[in-house]
C-alpha cells in the first residue's frame, strides 16, 4: 500500500505488505512516481516483505537509471537486507539509514 507524499522531494512512504501479492500494483505506481521525480523511498511503515520486495527495488533502480536520477531507500527491513544480501544484490540497492 502506498501514501502519496506531500512534496515530491519528500520520501514516499511505503505501507502495509510489499509481497509477490501486492508487487504489480505497488510496481505500477511507485514506477510513475519515479518518473515524476520521486528518489526516495521510505519503508519505515512496511509490516513485511518478500523476495518480490527486492525484486522491485531493483526494477525501481533499473527506471530510476533510466531517468537519470539517484534513487535511494530509508528504513529498509531486515527482512529485505537479508533477502539482497542472500541474493547477491545487496550493493544494487542504495539504502540510507
């Protein structure tokens, strides 16, 4: 589930599952706003993820590529960091704590 940020420069808040189940629709919308200018992600409020999780931060960094712009991530969950690290793609994920 995602929340619309007040400004664009302003992390965009990620919520609820980011799972195989929710990924095409967050995938979706969390693309545009990438495209809009969106370079951070905030995970703060994200209750659990998958392998679909990294799956996605990765497409996000592939569009963020794209575009030409830097795209970073707060907050990410354990969960996640063990999953990239198990993958081998921890270091294809900009993450700020």
């Amino acid at each position: 589930m995602l929340s619309s940020p007040k400004a664009e420069l302003s992390p965009w808040p990620l919520k609820g599952n980011v799972t195989f189940y929710e990924a095409a629709k967050i995938e979706r919308e969390i693309s545009q706003a990438v495209q809009r200018g969106v370079v951070c992600f905030d995970w703060q409020a994200v209750e659990k993820v998958d392998s679909a999780a990294v799956a996605l931060a990765l497409q996000l960094q592939r569009i963020a590529a794209a575009n030409h712009v830097e795209l970073s991530h707060l907050h990410l969950p354990q969960a996640f960091l063990d999953l990239a690290d198990l993958y081998g793609v921890s270091d294809l994920v900009t993450s700020v704590q």
